[in-house]
C-alpha cells in the first residue's frame, strides 16, 4: 500500500499547487494586525474538504467580536481508521502575517506566482504548505479506498501568529476533550532546508522589561541626583551570573545551554549633560524546562535588591511574555522513531532530534501529554517580502508524513 500511496501523492503536485493559490488569495489576517480573522479563508478551505471523502468537519469557533462574524475558526477534518483507538493529528495554521512593505514585493502578495519549482506569495510557506500536505496524505488514502489502522484528523487552526489565544491555547483549554491518550501530534511548522531535523523540546521563554528610577539632574553635579543608567548598566552586568546560576546543559537542545541575554534598550534624556532619571532595558531569557522561571525571577530579583541599595534606586520588573516550557517529546517516541525511519527512506538523510529556543504551538498538545514533533522541510522564507514555498518540498513533506502515518500503523 505504501508504493500506491505515495504514487498517487506525486500525481498531485497541480493539485497541491491550485489548493496553495486559492489559499493565498483569501488574506487571513488578526484584527489586531489589521484583517478581520480566517473566516473567508476556512470556509473556502471547508469548501474543497467537503469534495474529498471526510468522516466528518467539525468548527471550533473562538469568540472575538473584532473578528468576521464575531468568531476565529478552527476546523477538524477527520478520516476514520479501522479503530479510533487513537488519532492521528496533523496541525497547520490558518493565519498569516502582513505583506509588511510592498515595495519590497516582486509581485503581488496576494495573487501566488510560480516561478524555478517555487510557490511564491504570502502564506505559501507560513503555513499552507503545511495545509496541502497534510491533506495530500488523505487524499491519497481516499482515493485508494484505504483506510488506515487509526483515525487521522486535520487541524487548522486561528491566531497561530499572534499568540494562539483563539487557535491551539483555546482548543487546549476548552476542548481536551477531543483528544485521547494515545493520539499523536504533527506540528509542521518549523524546520531546515534539508529536512534533517525533528523538534522535540523548546526552552521556557522569559522576556522581561526592567525599569530603573532615580532621580533627574544636570551631569556636572551628579551628587543632586541618582543616575538611573548607571544603576541599570550594573544590573546588565549582574545579570550575567544567570549563566553560572543556572548551568544545566543538554546537548539536545541548540545552544545546550540557558541563555540571559539584554536585548531591547529605550531611550533616557535626549542630551548629552542631564543625568537620567529613567533607564529601561530588557531581557531575553531562554531557561532549560528543568528549571522553574519562579527561580529566574526571584534570582533577578535579588540582584535588583542589591543595586537598589547600592545606588538608591527603585527598580520595578515588567513581564513581557513568560511561558514555561511544556515536558519534551521523548526522542525516542514511536512517532520520532517512526519520523526518523520516514526521512532518510524518502529523503535520503539522517534524521535527528533536537529543542529549540524558541516556542512553538506543540507547547499547547505537549501540556496535555501528548507526542509532539514538529517537522517541515523549509527555507525559513516566512514572514519575508516575496515569501516562497519550495514545490519539492510540500510534496516530500506529504511522502513523508504518509510514510510515517503507515508506520505508526504498523502497514506496509
């Protein structure tokens, strides 16, 4: 079955290319960056799942009165197995970024273009090549009259890009229910040029602002008042020991370390001879999930306490994000196995598994125990002017999620 199954997969490419252009013509826009959500787009999507042989399409919708018709869709299209003893999920996004600025374009972003093998427009990357191949692997199934050991369910969900709150976060917390024990997740929505790597785990993320008060005066008599840069720049410093405070290394990770690092700086006075008052700078943290962020804050906050009495300053912390780490994907799961045995049998490559600094929507499924991995073979061109899908690539992403789909099946 595996031989028809991925025969039928590479007859689709015209398919897969026309679905990636009705999909880019439909902007799905947060309104908090100036569109009206993802309805037009997940009821033309709704439309072209209603033409394959779907069990069932379900809407989860998220209220938000600033959205089309009040609410941010989220769509389940599932395939029925011989048991539904477990799910097969694969997860994609609807939404997309901005064209940001359009002289930067070569052509419109909204009308795709092909053009050397590639898609190009914006969304076609971030994230509709996840939604085409995903649905190739159905759809190879259906028109084979196959029916898999398990269910597989497509996810499409809102709001990936503006922090999940009417995406994954909502489904997670509102619904659990719709997932089992025993199901497992694809989150195709990060990955490298030559589709090596598996994402398993992410660090826990700590952005924070931190605001230093003194008090104002002119520069040539600092004694009249107490420079809040300088207070900072000892607390930049400070901060530093973070490193040695918290050591752990894990080799899975990149870099195997935690990272404490300031990044964003505001401005203070404008001129040159007046003391600041004022100086606020941030920090960008990325803490191994071993440790609690409670122990990073409570640590800064008593290096703050120290340069708070040293130069009689009042220094106040500002969270900006914080999101502790969900539990790693074992990498040595079925699904990271059965990934791993995909790749190099479709590709050619040794796969392997590794956690990032960064934080993916897989925190979401992760926190409720489920396996996790998050694989794509991309170029990284998302949120770029003149965005491009790799046609190879959405076509081998579809080999080899079916090939792993068979796997976790135990067919050949």
């Amino acid at each position: 079955m595996k031989k028809q199954i991925l025969e039928k997969i590479a007859s689709y490419q015209d398919y897969a290319v026309e679905l990636q252009r009705g999909l880019t013509a439909i902007p799905a826009l947060a309104p908090s960056s100036g569109g009206d959500g993802e309805y037009d787009k997940a009821k033309w999507l709704e439309g072209e799942l209603k033409k394959l042989k779907f069990d069932s399409i379900e809407w989860i919708n998220a209220p938000q009165p600033e959205a089309r018709n009040g609410i941010r869709p989220n769509i389940i299209a599932r395939y029925k197995g011989r048991s539904s003893a477990r799910t097969i999920w694969f997860m994609s996004h609807l939404d997309i970024v901005p064209p940001g600025e359009m002289k930067l374009w070569n052509s419109d972003p909204y009308k795709m273009e092909v053009k050397d093998g590639r898609l190009i427009g914006r969304g076609v990357e971030d994230n509709q090549q996840a939604i085409a191949s995903s649905i190739l692997v159905v759809k190879a199934m259906m028109e084979l009259d196959y029916r898999p050991e398990y269910d597989i369910a497509l996810l499409f969900c809102a709001d990936e890009e503006t922090g999940s709150g009417f995406g994954a976060d909502y489904i997670s917390e509102k619904r659990p229910d719709i997932f089992g024990k025993e199901d497992v997740f694809f989150v195709p929505d990060s990955g490298t040029e030559d589709g090596a790597m598996i994402e398993v785990a992410e660090k826990s993320i700590l952005w924070m602002k931190v605001v230093t008060k003194g008090k104002q005066c002119h520069a040539s008599r600092p004694s009249l008042g107490v420079n809040a840069f300088k207070a900072a720049s000892d607390l930049v410093t400070r901060f530093q020991k973070l490193y040695r405070k918290f050591p752990k290394k894990d080799r899975l990770y990149e870099p195997p370390i935690s990272t404490f690092e300031p990044t964003k700086k505001e401005n203070n006075v404008p001129n040159v001879n007046t003391l600041p008052g004022e100086d606020v700078f941030y920090m960008d943290c990325r803490v191994m999930p071993c440790y609690q962020l409670a122990e990073v804050k409570a640590e800064m906050r008593r290096m703050a306490n120290e340069v708070e009495a040293k130069y009689g300053v009042k220094i106040e912390f500002e969270p900006q994000q914080e999101s502790q780490a969900a539990p790693p994907t074992d990498p040595k799961a079925p699904i990271v196995l059965a990934l791993k045995k995909a790749i190099k049998e479709v590709l050619g490559v040794k796969p392997k598994a590794y956690g990032i600094g960064g934080g993916t929507v897989a925190a979401f499924f992760r926190r409720l125990n489920l396996p996790v991995v998050v694989y794509s073979r991309l170029n990284e061109s998302a949120h770029m002017p003149n965005e491009y899908c790799v046609i190879d690539h959405m076509m081998g992403d579809a080999k080899v999620f079916a090939v792993t789909t068979l796997l976790l099946c135990k067919e050949k």
